[in-house]
C-alpha cells in the first residue's frame, strides 16, 4: 500500500466519522434548555425555578438549602410561583482514615453526608421525584483544635454543595418528559 492510498483511506475514514458525528448530533438537546420540557408543563428551567425548599435541620441542611435555592433558581426573581416542594433531610458521620499510632490520633477523615429527598407536587401528594445521595468528602485533622475545627466545617459546606449540584442534576433529569 503506498503512502497516497493510505492517506486517502485516512480521509475516508475521517469523512465518515464527521458525518456520523454530524448526524448524531441533531438528536442531542441540553437539560437545561429552553426548549426541553419538563412533566410539570413548561421548560425544565421554569419547572426548576418553581420549586419551593423549606429549612433544613443542621449546617449541612443550611448550607445544602442555600446552594440548591442559588442553583435552582439563580435568577433571583421573587414572584416565581411555586409548584412543588423539596423535603429533604441531611445525615453526616465522620470516618477515620488514618491514625498516627505514635501519639493516637486521628491525621485525616472522611466526612460522609447523606441527603434523602422528595419533591412532592404542591396541593397534591404526587411525587414528582426522589432520592437518596451521598458524597464523600476527605480533611486532614491537625493537633491545633481549631485548625481540625475549621477543617470539618469546611468539609461540610463542601459536601453540602456537591449535594446540592447532584440533586438538582437528579430533580431535572427526573422532570424531563
């Protein structure tokens, strides 16, 4: 085979794969589109904007309820009607990692946060969609008390917003029709 003929078997090969390519991308629509609707009726961004979340127990539940509020509906319009609501509840537990035997103490963990929720239609008991998720997030601990505090909280508002990312995700792909 000489060199032209391979590189002509080359095009052709890459022809073909732009092609293929082209054509399956008409099928492709993004979630968060204007034109992707939701059961609720409507676009799946006005589905999500109508959502309502109440408080949450805890600092995770506070922080997971502020970042889903911002990434729900970031547009910051007051008078979105509201259409469903989001019960949810935070669980967290803390494991160690490693421990340093010299002294007996714990060198990193890993904080464990669960959030189980339901989003239920308002004036109905219909669920529209729910779910359990669980993230995991690693912090070093320190010998300094206030160090290792401020770690875990940290730790905490990380997961905290990883959960709200993961759930919005799981709340519009669940209202897509």
């Amino acid at each position: 085979m000489s060199s032209s003929e391979a590189a002509l078997s080359r095009r052709f090969l890459l022809a073909a794969v732009l092609t293929v390519a082209g054509l399956a991308g008409g099928c492709f629509q993004p979630l968060y589109s204007d034109y992707t609707t939701s059961t609720m009726g409507g676009s799946v961004k006005t589905a999500l904007r109508g959502i309502e979340i109440p408080e949450i127990k805890g600092l995770i539940g506070h922080y997971f309820r502020n970042e889903l509020v911002f990434e729900l509906d970031g547009s910051g319009e007051p008078d979105a009607q509201k259409t469903a609501k989001l019960e949810a509840a935070i669980s967290e537990s803390v494991q160690v990692v490693t421990v340093d035997y010299a002294n007996g103490r714990a060198d990193s963990a890993v904080l464990v946060a669960t959030a189980t929720w339901k989003l239920t239609r308002n004036g109905t008991a219909e669920v529209l969609a729910s779910g359990t998720n669980s993230v995991r997030v690693p912090y070093e601990r320190s010998s300094q008390r206030f160090a290792t505090v401020r770690a875990a909280r940290d730790a905490q508002v990380r997961a905290a917003k990883n959960l709200a990312t993961i759930v919005r995700g799981q709340i519009a792909a669940d209202l897509t029709s």
